[in-house]
C-alpha cells in the first residue's frame, strides 16, 4: 500500500510539473498540485486538501478463496466503498498550521 501511495503522489507531483512546464518553484508545484483533482486506477477521484492530505475513497477488501478466483491475480471481493468525505478526518478537525483560520 506504501508503494502504491508513493506511486500515485509521484505521478500526481508530474501532472502538477506538465502543467506548469517547470519544477523550478516548488510552491507553485504543490498549489498546482492542490489545484489540479486526483485521478488514478489505484486511489480513484479525489483531491489535495490545503492540509496537503490526499482525500480519496477508501475501500474494504475481502481475500477469496482459492476455489473463489476465476483467473489470475483474482484475489480480492469488493466489499464496501467508503467515500472520501467520510474516510478522512475533516480539515476543520486537523489543527494543520497549513490551515488558516477563519
């Protein structure tokens, strides 16, 4: 799960870099990165949140049985989708320094 995180921020950080055509200045690269919405095969739709938390739906997993997968690498059984929203502490919660208040 590490990977794939560092995988999908890596490639969200090269979206954000294609879409300035620079990496010289990294605080636009992170605003680039808060503007831009997150899309991938990994984490689904989601977004980075002024705190600069990723928020993305989580799901639950089920491991199958052997005689249960059809074909390889048919491990797993969706069993719930948790929407963003509900799956991460609310910014307002966080006491993120990164976070001005209101």
């Amino acid at each position: 799960m590490v990977q794939a995180g560092v995988y999908s921020g890596v490639t969200h950080y090269l979206k954000a870099v294609a879409a300035l055509k620079s990496a010289k200045d990294g605080a636009a690269v992170v605003a680039e990165m808060k503007k831009l919405p997150t899309d991938d095969k990994l984490f689904g739709k989601g977004e980075v949140r002024a705190d600069g938390r990723q928020i993305h739906p989580m799901f639950l997993f089920e491991v199958k049985k052997p005689s249960e997968s059809k074909y390889p690498y048919d491990y797993y059984t969706l069993k719930a989708t948790i929407p963003a929203n509900e799956a991460f502490r609310p910014l307002d919660q966080g006491d993120c320094p990164l976070v001005k208040k209101t």
